[in-house]
C-alpha cells in the first residue's frame, strides 16, 4: 500500500512518521500526507544541521524534534556530547515542542546525561536490535536482557527529571 493512498483507519494507533534522512525540502508532501491523516511529522536534526535548515525543520516538524546525536550510524557510541548537549539548547530555544535525542543511547548514564542537557527524552533503537541479534531463532530468550536495559535507561531519565524538578 503506497502512503499517498493511505486511510487513516488503515493506521489505528499510530500517532507520527519519521521518515529517516528526510531532507526539509523534500519533505513537503509527507507534511501534507500527515496533515490529511491526523499525524505527526517527525523531523531529525543533526549537529551538521545548518542554523537556516534547522529553523525549516523546526517551523514544520509536530509531535517532537529527533535529534541525532552524532554523525555517523544508529548504534555508534555517544562520542561528542557537547555538541548534542549544544544542539538540544539550540533547539528548545526555538520551538515549544518536546525535543528527543537519538543514535549511541544504549545506557542509563547517556539517558541521564542527555535529559540533563534539557532534551524531554530519549530514543534507543540499536541497543534494543544487538541484544535481539544474539538470538533471532527464539528472540523471546532476550526479553529479560531486554527488560534490563529498558529498566536502566528509563531510571537514567526518570532520575535525572527528579534531580531537575528539586532544582527548580
């Protein structure tokens, strides 16, 4: 089924798309296409992101800002934070919207680091993936690992957002 076609209904739950490496100009139609369906357009800012790109990017984006954290490939590790730590204060002084940082989050300590920077939240993908890959005849074998992983990254966060309420 192409999107164009699609139905809302054909979509029950969904609330956004993210069209990885969507380039702003050419993002046009799929902004229009979520219009029409009742979603989100989820944009993806980098650190290489010009100042006039991320202004586009963040005029058009709805539900949340993905910033990429690091140039390079999902999974890579966490090189340079203050660049991320930089970007993500850039970002929430333009728009309203929540900020979510992903790419190299795959401990509790990155979650922490990157709430502390002022992002709303965390997106892990890569981590989730290699610890699924270790057995993908019986994938359910990893669920505990999986269950421990998403128990440290969400008390990375939840952590951090108490530390920064008593601050205020």
């Amino acid at each position: 089924m192409a999107l164009s076609s699609a139905e809302p209904a054909e979509f029950p739950g969904a609330q956004g798309l993210l069209i990885p490496d969507l380039p702003i100009e050419e993002a046009k139609p799929y902004l229009e296409l979520t219009i029409k369906m009742g979603l989100n357009i989820i944009l993806q800012a980098t650190p290489t992101t010009s100042k006039e790109r991320l202004k586009k990017i963040v005029e058009a984006a709805t539900g949340f800002i993905y910033l990429v954290s690091l140039e390079g490939v999902t999974g890579s590790k966490l090189t340079n934070p203050n660049t991320t730590f930089k970007l993500i204060k850039e970002v929430k002084a333009q728009t309203h919207l929540p900020v979510m940082v992903g790419f190299g989050i795959s401990k509790g300590e990155h979650a922490k680091a990157i709430i502390d920077a002022g992002a709303d939240g965390v997106v892990v993908g890569s981590a989730y993936a290699k610890i699924y890959a270790k057995n993908l005849q019986n994938p359910i074998v990893t669920l505990p690992e999986i269950a421990k992983l998403s128990r440290e990254i969400k008390a990375g966060c939840i952590k951090q957002y108490q530390t920064k309420t008593r601050r205020r």
